[in-house]
C-alpha cells in the first residue's frame, strides 16, 4: 500500500490517520516534511509516471561517466577531472617521502623524529577540521566548496618549496590536512548523488584507483627531476621542484573542477532540463537523494548510536595504521632492502599497478555479484602475505622483500570498498556526513599513529604491527557483512507486514537507513 506525500492541512490529515491505524511508523511521518533536495525537482509533476527505459538508462549513464569519471574508454577533460584531482590527494601527501630521499632532512635540519612527526601533521589538520568541512559540505554547494579547497590546497603545498626550517614545515603539512580533508567525503558523497548503489562500488574504486597513478607518476617525476639535477644542476634543491610541480597542477585542477564538476543533477549544464530530471529518477532506487541543507540532531544521534558506524571509524582507525607507516616511509622502506635512494623513487613505482587493479577488478566484481567485504577483504590475505615476506626473507633477497612490498598494496582495497559502503549504506544527509567524518577521523587518527611505530632504523616492530592491524580488519569486516544481512531481513519482514505502508516518494524523503524499511543495505 502507498500513501500519497503531501503538505499543508491534508498532509496532517493523512498523518493523523495513518498513526491511528498503526499503517506507517510515527517517525518515519514525522521526518518526512523536511524532504530531500530531489523532491524539489519533481515540483510541477505531480501525478505523472516518469520511467526510465534500459536504453535511456544506458545514454545516460554514459554521459555521466563521460563527464564525472572514466568509466569508458573515451577521453575527455571532463570526465577525467575527479580522478586526476584524487590522484594528486594522495601525490601531494607522499610528496614528503619522496623529499626525504631528495635532501629535505638535512636541508630544513631535522632528525629521524622530526620526520615523523611531519607526516603526522598532515592529519592533525584533517582530523581537527574534518567534522565542519563535512557539515559546510552538507550547507554549501557541493562542487564549489570542494573546488574551493582543492586550490588551496594545491596553493599551500607550492609554499612547502619556500620552507627552510621545522616550524615552517610543519605549519604547512598541518593546513594542508585541513583543506584536504573535504575532497575525500566530497568525492563520496558526488558519487552517491549521480550513481545508484551497484555501480557506486565500480566508480569509486575507478576514482580511488588514481592512487596508484600517482604513486607510478609520483615516483617517475622525482627519481626524473633528482637525476637531471645530479646531471645538469639547478637552481633550488630537487625536493623544491617537486612540491612547486604538484601543487600548482593541482591549483590548476581545481580551477578545471569548479566549472566542470556541478552541485548536483539540478544544476549540471551538461544535461538538458529533462535529463536532470532523469538524472534523479533513476537514483530512486538507492532509496537517497542528492543531498539536504538541514542539520538534524536525530540523524546525528542515529549516527552516534548506531553499530555499523562505529564499525567503519574502528575499520579506518586500525587500517590506517599500516598506512600511515607504509606512505610516509615507503621510500625509506625500500632503500633498507639494499636499494640507493634513486632507486627507491624509481621501484616504488610498480606498487601503484598493484593497487590500481586490485581496487578496479575486486570493487567491479563486489558490484557485479553484490559482495564489496568478502571479495575486497580477500586483499588483506595478500598483503599480510607480503609483509611477512619482507619480515621473513634474508636481507640477501632484496627483490623478494621488494616483491613483498608491491603485495602490500592491495590493502587499500577494502578500505576503499567500505568508503563506497559509506555512501550506500548509509542514509539521511546528516547522519551520512557525520559517519563520513567519523570514518574519516577514524582515518587520520590511524594515520597519526602509523609513522610513529617507524622508529629507527629498524623496521621490523613497525612491520609486526602491521600484520596484527590487518588481522583484526579481517575480523572487522565479517561483523559488517554478517550485520548487514541481519539488517535486510529485519526490514524483509517489516515490508511484508499486511499492514505495511509505503509513502509516496519516500526515497526522497532523508530518512536514515534505519528508519526507512524499503533501505536495502549492500554488503
């Protein structure tokens, strides 16, 4: 049964008596007069079917890859935008470890310590501005505000080229967390907007992937720039050159994404007035909609209260333990394998390959057979496996440690299938932004402590800790998987109620995933 989604005086009418008769749940009427952003689209059509044929379906999913992500094999500046933008996220963080083999220790004169405290600086910025940026990510328009910070951030990491001592240094990587701490959540939240829940896994694995782009364009640029020094001169430090390349490209971008990227389907000039209409109905399905201005103190506490959340922040916080070790010190890692410093920036390079198709082939097959965790989570098998062979092989086998190390990267594959969980899994704008921080700062947190467990010049407690985070993220995932399942049969049951009452446009009404029983969580 539906109930027709109305205002004014018949809306509290049909209220009234859908309580009395026990139809729909009181929460759920109570909620539903603060709608979503879509509803707003469909103002004027009132009463008209609007259905959308698999051709339709089809163009139209093409135009939107062809202008938000390479999902095709067409190539277009539009559609590249997001990943190349995501790509430099992670260059302009690893920037550092690449400086550290270039000079940059003994050029601002600080020691093993310093170093590390450096690269958790970076997160310290994230992790203080984290939750308002979600909130402003939530109140202002979603393109601009993440264009806004993506040139900043490009701006002051081309400042990191003027620092010649600690406290500059460390003034820098703490504001560059804070303005790089939108583009993750943003790019999430763009992904739940334009995508229904099969294809978001694919799509944010294809964004994410540009990870291991940069890591292979990274590591090619510096070992590039630190050899045509050495042969040829310049006139400031190699490790200046490279924070001057990647951040005013990444200025540029962002420039590129604030007229490329729209708000949302409404105002998206690359589509016609009927596609943004569309554009929108065929998100139906994800039982979300595009997004809602209003802070709603209910969703916050849904979010606070509610397992799955606190799951995902434990998931992030340990993961990002090995990560924050592995990416600042990645370089140095491989250079205490018998490599020289070049060749730590050049052979560095093949763990990106890695990480790009472990995270496209296991997120596209999560979405083709509807199992993100179990097939993602397969990758932690293979990076365990990897750190114990850098741990377990004689320093007389640099290659094999080498090859250990390029296992390593498939880690970040289940981290990123639960960030595209983030986005399905979890509904009401509110309560979305805040478990997005949550994971985030869940994220940073891990990300602060990895590069302290990298203390001296051996590795081995860092490398053993690791291999215990990564086994308790095994654990981690199958609580989410089996939660999840338990989850869609309990609202399974609710909708087979005799009784049960579905309200007209109730995908687009910011319900939480909890308090909505037509929400089907993928797992």
């Amino acid at each position: 049964m539906q109930l027709e989604h109305t205002e004014g005086p018949k809306a509290q009418q049909l209220v009234d008596e859908a309580i009395s008769h026990g139809h729909v749940d009181e929460r759920i009427l109570k909620h539903s007069h603060d709608a979503d952003e879509a509803l707003k689209a469909f103002a004027g059509h009132e009463g008209q079917v609007i259905e959308i044929d698999e051709a339709t379906n089809k163009a139209l999913l093409r135009k939107i890859d062809w202008n938000m992500i390479p999902a095709s094999t067409t190539v277009f500046p539009g559609e590249v935008i997001m990943c190349v933008v995501y790509g430099l996220n992670y260059l302009d963080k690893t920037t550092l470890s690449y400086a550290s083999v270039m000079g940059i220790k003994n050029d601002i004169h600080i020691d093993s310590s310093q170093y590390s405290w450096l690269g958790s600086m970076f997160y310290f910025g994230y992790l203080g501005w984290e939750y308002p940026t979600n909130r402003l990510l939530q109140r202002l328009p979603l393109g601009k505000y993440s264009a806004f910070n993506i040139m900043m951030w490009g701006l002051v990491l081309s400042c990191f080229a003027a620092v010649d001592n600690y406290g500059g240094a460390v003034t820098i990587r703490f504001f560059l967390g804070v303005f790089e701490a939108a583009v993750t959540p943003g790019f999430a939240l763009l992904t739940s907007q334009w995508y229904t829940k099969s294809e978001q896994g694919t799509r944010t694995g294809i964004w994410f992937s540009f990870n291991g782009w940069a890591q292979i364009f990274g590591g090619l640029v510096a070992y590039g720039i630190a050899k045509g020094v050495e042969h040829h001169g310049a006139v400031i430090a190699p490790w200046k050159i490279v924070f001057l390349v990647t951040g005013l490209l990444t200025f540029t971008m962002g420039v590129i994404f604030w007229f490329v990227i729209p708000d949302n389907q409404m105002n998206a000039r690359w589509l016609k007035p009927e596609e943004r209409l569309l554009a929108i109905e065929r998100i139906r399905v994800n039982q979300q909609g595009v997004g809602n201005k209003h802070w709603k103190m209910y969703q916050l506490r849904e979010a606070l209260t509610d397992p799955l959340s606190w799951a995902f922040f434990l998931y992030a916080l340990i993961s990002d333990i090995p990560n924050g070790g592995i990416s600042n010190f990645f370089s140095l890692l491989i250079q205490s394998f018998g490599f020289t410093a070049d060749e730590s920036l050049l052979w560095g390079t093949p763990g990106g390959v890695v990480e790009i198709v472990t995270l496209v082939v296991c997120l596209h097959l999560g979405d083709r057979y509807n199992n993100r965790i179990l097939i993602s989570g397969s990758c932690l098998l293979i990076s365990i496996l990897g750190m114990a062979l850098i741990i377990g092989l004689p320093k007389s086998n640099p290659n094999g440690r080498l090859g250990g190390y390029y296992l390593t990267q498939a880690s970040a594959t289940p981290f990123v299938a639960l960030l595209s969980l983030v986005a399905s899994n979890v509904s009401g704008y509110t309560k979305k932004t805040t478990v997005a921080a949550m994971y985030l700062i869940g994220y940073c947190v891990g990300n602060i402590i990895g590069p302290q467990t990298f203390r001296g010049d051996n590795y081995v407690p860092a490398e053993i800790t690791i291999i215990c985070c990564w086994g308790f993220n095994i654990i981690d995932l199958l609580f989410i998987y089996f939660y999840c399942k338990h989850q869609n049969k309990k609202k399974a049951a609710i909708r087979a109620r005799p009784d049960y009452v579905k309200l007209a446009n109730q995908e687009f009404l910011d319900l939480t995933d909890r308090e909505n029983p037509e929400f089907i969580y993928r797992v």
